[in-house]
C-alpha cells in the first residue's frame, strides 16, 4: 500500500495538501449519486479534490473520480452521467512507465480515472481545515495520508458554510511538534503488537484533528 493522493487548496497563489479536518461539508460523490471505486493503490477512497480559496469562500474547481464500469458506460456515451452540469471524462497523463503487455516504454497514456475541471461549485464547509506546504521528505512513511507536522508550513482555515472567517499560520506549533515526537512516530517498529499496528494504520487513513487552544 502507498501514501495516498491528498485533497489540495489552492490558499494564497500555492497549492496545499488538506492535512486535517475538523468539521463538516466537502465534497463526496455519494451525496450526489455516484459510488466512487478505487482508482490506484494511492487513491483507495477512488476520487480525490481540487479546491480553493478566493474571495473568504471555499471553491470546488477540479474532481478526479473513479468509476465502475455502469457508471464509465454513462459517462462515455453522454448517458446522464453528470457533476456540477458537467460530464466527467478520461484525460491524458504523461510521464514515463512500461506498458505491461507490450513492455515498450511510454510517455503518455489514456488515465485510469475520470475528471472534471472548470468547477466553480461553492462548499458549504463548516469547521477547521489544516493545509500542509513544503512536505519533509525525509518523514515520508509509504502509508495513508500525511499529517500536519510533516510539512514546514502550515495554516488553520476555520470555515463558516464555505465563508472564511479565521486563519492561522500553525507552522510553529507544527515544529514544536516535531520536537517532541518520538522517532517510532512515523512507522511502527518491528517488536510492535497487533493492536499496536492497528491503531498506527487507523491513524495513517485519519485526517481528523482536534483543533487548537490558541
């Protein structure tokens, strides 16, 4: 299993990843009729989001979703498939793999899942987000989502039905944090009990947070 594909937020010209939540609102496919599947061994959940912030408020402008074969059949032949008055589609990836049948090297390929850009879809969220900038690549663990204290910046959103209300750069606190953690923090050790694993994979897949005193 890998790390897996994060929410980001577009906040002040940079894209963050979504490191925590404490609330309610974002966006989720079943609330609008699809049932995301898988779309890699990094995108368990079978969809990840693009938002941003502009004007106080909180925007969806990009989803990328995985779709079962009944819900791909909709979408390739313009049967009604559709999000936010649009109709997600395959798009083009490129970079460098080995074709598994073929064993030739490719550069660009047709993606496993499918996406919609050009959102301007207003979330209603109410609560705490925490976004990460400017990952410590030396705490990279091959497991679940990354938490706040493994980036060098940090910021509190505090969100009132899609409206910013509060920000807080939480960047110290963060370093603090890293101070104080223990080294077997990041992944369990080899003497770990089951129980022990367990809980160290529950929170890998965790994006809650408590919030903070100040």
């Amino acid at each position: 299993m890998t790390a897996q594909i994060s929410n980001r937020v577009l906040y002040h010209q940079k894209f963050c990843d979504i490191t925590g939540i404490n609330g309610s609102g974002l966006f989720e496919p079943l609330q609008y009729g699809v049932k995301p599947v898988m779309i890699s061994s990094a995108c368990w959940r079978g969809y990840y989001c693009t938002y941003e912030v502009a004007d106080k408020s909180l925007f969806l402008t990009q989803l990328n979703i995985g779709l079962s074969e009944a819900d791909q059949l909709k979408a390739e032949q313009g049967d009604g498939l559709k999000l936010f008055g649009k109709t997600p589609a395959r798009y083009t990836e490129y970079g460098q793999r080995i074709h598994l049948t073929s064993n030739k090297t490719e550069t660009h390929w047709e993606s496993s899942d499918f996406k919609i850009d050009g959102i301007r879809e207003l979330i209603p969220f109410t609560g705490g987000l925490l976004l990460g900038n400017d990952f410590i690549r030396q705490m990279y663990v091959h497991m679940g989502f990354h938490p706040a204290y493994k980036f060098r910046t940090v910021y509190e959103l505090i969100f009132d039905h899609g409206q910013l209300v509060e920000e807080h750069d939480r960047s110290s606190q963060m370093a603090q944090l890293r101070e104080m953690l223990p080294i077997d923090t990041l992944k369990p050790g080899v003497s770990a009990s089951r129980n022990e694993i367990k809980q160290w994979l529950k929170q890998c897949f965790s994006l809650e947070y408590k919030g903070f005193s100040t």
